[in-house]
C-alpha cells in the first residue's frame, strides 16, 4: 500500500511539473509579446514624435511671409500676354485644322497604298502640291504610318524620295503630327 501511495505521490508531482512547465512556456511566450509590443509602442512614439515637428515646421513655412515668392505687376501682365500669345497660336492651329477638314471633305477620296499620278499631263499640281508645277504622287496617310515608313515604301516601289523631299514639297506638313486620311504630297525626283 506504501507503495501504491508512492506512485500516486510521484505521478502527481509529475503532472504538477508538467503542469508548471506548459504554464512557464505560455508565460515566456506573453512576456516575449509584451516586450514586441512595447517596442512597437516606443517606435510608433518615435514616429509620431517626428510627424509632430514635421507638421510644426509645415505650419512655420505656411504662417511665415513669403518674400521670395512675390509676383509683380510686371511679371502678372508678362504672364498675361504670354498666355494670350499661346491662345492666338491655339485659335489659329484649330482653324488651319478645320480649312484641312473641310479640304479633306471635299476631295473626299478612298486613301490608296500605291501613288496615284498627283499631277497631270498638263503639269497642274494636286491641290495638295506646292506653288510650282512638279510631278509626284497624292498619299493618303493611313493608321501608323510615319514620313520614313512612306519614303521607304515608295523607294521599294521605284520611286526615289527622301523625308527630306517630302517636307520640302509640303512645307506645312508637321511629321509629328500626322493623322488618318491626311493628303500629302510625294514628289518624284526622276520625273521630268
């Protein structure tokens, strides 16, 4: 009997010390949560701490007269006069797009991908063509098409023009700014 009541002793303090070591490991475990959360509370302060004097400074700048940065008169009307340079340059830009609208409208042809005679026997330009008699080609610029891709494709054709040719026979042309359906004008330097 002694010696059932000494396995029981043992297996009790054996389950106590079990006992004792899962709650000493859930005690670390809290007290290593509570120090990361401690540190996170100091840095969030440190942060706050920062934003504070940020937010302060802001409000010196903000508050303080700002000699440096004063506009004139003179500068508001230079402004002024540039701004209504920009607009007139705009107003005549929208309606030289509007005379090449209204152009396009009226000659109104399917765009082609082979040249097209632009002049006839007679040597009278394409109304796209300069002041002076010259033989050539009327192309009409289709969806990606750029000043190098239509020389090129025109060279492979047998005609031999340059980008540089094909400016000088429209000076108004912005190679920039081509757009589907524009006209231009190929010249044909072997032509005679």
């Amino acid at each position: 009997m002694i010696s059932l009541w000494l396995l029981a002793m043992t297996l009790i303090a054996g389950a106590a010390r079990a006992q004792d070591s899962a709650t000493q490991q859930q005690m670390d475990k809290l007290a290593g949560q509570i120090q990361d959360i401690l540190a996170t509370q100091e840095q969030q302060g440190k942060q706050l701490a920062a934003l504070s004097k940020d937010l302060a400074d802001l409000r010196d700048k903000v508050n303080a007269p700002a000699a440096t940065d004063t506009v004139s008169r003179d500068d508001l009307k230079a402004l002024a006069t540039q701004v209504q340079e920009i607009d007139k340059k705009r107003q005549a830009d929208r309606d030289l797009i509007l005379k090449e609208i209204e152009r396009a409208v009226k000659v109104g042809s399917a765009p082609s991908r082979h040249p097209t005679p632009a002049a006839s026997d007679n040597n009278e330009p394409a109304p796209t063509a300069p002041q002076k008699a010259q033989k050539g080609y009327e192309h009409v610029i289709e969806s990606g098409e750029t000043l190098s891709a239509i020389a090129k494709a025109y060279n492979d054709q047998g005609v031999k023009v340059t980008t540089a040719q094909i400016l000088k026979a429209n000076p108004k042309l912005d190679p920039r700014k081509l757009y589907v359906g524009q006209k231009i004008f190929i010249p044909d330097p072997n032509a005679k």
